[in-house]
C-alpha cells in the first residue's frame, strides 16, 4: 500500500507521513528543496515498522508534478498509490495594497493549481481500482478569510470548493475526497505571528500540534472513514465554526 504526502519533509507532512507509516503505507515522500529534512522524514518512517521513498518535484510545477508521478508509476507497475495528502503550501503575506501580483501569483500556484498538477495523474488508477482516499490540507483561512492574506484565503478556499466538487464526481467509484482545515498549529508556517496574542482567541488557548492534524489526516486515510466525503473539517481549537 503506497501514500503520497506532498511537502512531507517538515512540519504537518512530516507527522502526516510517520502517522501513514505507522498505519502500514510506504510513504511517497514529496518535497521540493530540503533533501536533509526529507530524507529524516523517511528515515521516520521506516524506524516507524515501514518503509518509503523520496520524490522530489515542484508541485506548483504541472510538467514536473506529470513527469515525476509517470515515473513513479512507471518504476511501480503493479502498485497504485491510494492514499494522496496534497500538504504543500506557502505562506506570501500582506495587505492587498501592497502584494505584489508574483506574490499572489505564486501562492495561488502552489496551494492551489499544485491540487491539479498532483491529483489529476493519480485519479485513473484509484478509479481501476475502485478505491482512493485524497486529503487536501486547507486552513481557517480558506473558511474564515483572514486579514493579509488575500492570496491564502483565496488559494484554500478555493481548494475546499474543489474538494466539494472532485467528492461527487467520484464517490461511486469508493473514493473519497475530504479537507482538513487547521487553525494555528506549531510549524514553520507560523514563525512570525504572535503566538502569545493569538493564543488568547483560541478557546483551547493554545496552538495545535502537527500531530494532532496528523491524527485526523489518519483517520480520513482509513478505511472506517469510508461514508466520509466532500468534507471540510475544521481542527482548531475552537478559534471558528
């Protein structure tokens, strides 16, 4: 049983790819840069009971995303991968009258056109097979809209419109399709933000930890989770419902 965690080199893909690993998956590590960090992350995972491998590709890259996948596929010829967390993201915040377009440009890229690059080459064979999980890692800020970032809220909103859809085109076929959306959780994503002020709003009066994303990405994974589609659930801490 193969899964495929894009941006599983640090912070909430790490945990996602370990949280896999510890459920039977041989993890497709994606990642784009960090070759130290990802080869850590699969280390992990085989001290975790599995086994995985690294492919590193720019998911906002549609022709590197296509190329890298073929291969994989190529190389794997009785295997599919069946479990797919499209995790990777950048942050590029600002106010909107002072973004610059390459910096909403590039997070839409990468947030949100990466759900296509990714997603499309592996949908045939879970439709062969007739079963497929696929979890887009969201955020409060695709719910809620949050201020100085435009293009984050745009790019994650967009991709729960896009779970929403991609659910009722192929639940027949035993595939479901399903958004995690956390709150502020302790990773590099947040490295910047006051976490002493945040922390005040959240009822939890805390940040999550990527574990505890990973927890829920899990259970999405299984199979008890199978009349579980075209979701977004939200996981943090009770900032907004």
């Amino acid at each position: 049983m193969y899964a495929l965690v894009t941006g599983g080199s640090r912070g909430i893909g790490r945990a996602v790819s370990l949280k896999l690993a510890q459920m039977g998956y041989k993890v497709v590590i994606n990642y784009q840069s960090n070759d130290i960090e990802a080869q850590k992350t699969l280390e992990m995972c085989r001290d975790a009971g599995s086994d995985g491998e690294l492919l590193k590709f720019d998911v906002s890259d549609s022709a590197a995303a296509t190329n890298a996948i073929g291969q994989w596929q190529k190389d794997h010829p009785n295997d599919y991968i069946e479990v797919l967390v499209n995790n990777a993201g950048i942050r590029k915040d600002n106010l909107m009258i002072w973004m610059e377009q390459e910096d909403f440009d590039r997070v839409l890229r990468t947030n949100l056109f990466s759900f296509y690059n990714v997603t499309h080459p592996l949908l045939q064979p879970m439709i062969r097979h007739k079963y497929g999980r696929i979890i887009n890692m969201a955020s409060l800020s695709g719910q809620k809209g949050l201020p100085g970032q435009c293009n984050y809220s745009a790019a994650k909103g967009g991709l729960i419109a896009a779970t929403k859809a991609l659910a009722q085109e192929i639940g027949r076929k035993n595939i479901t399709v399903n958004a995690v959306a956390p709150g502020f959780v302790r990773t590099d994503m947040v490295e910047g933000l006051d976490e002493a002020e945040l922390k005040k709003a959240i009822p939890m009066n805390r940040f999550g930890e990527p574990e505890e994303i990973a927890a829920l990405v899990g259970f999405l994974a299984s199979k008890e989770a199978s009349y579980i589609t075209g979701e977004c659930i939200a996981i943090n801490g009770g900032l907004y419902s």
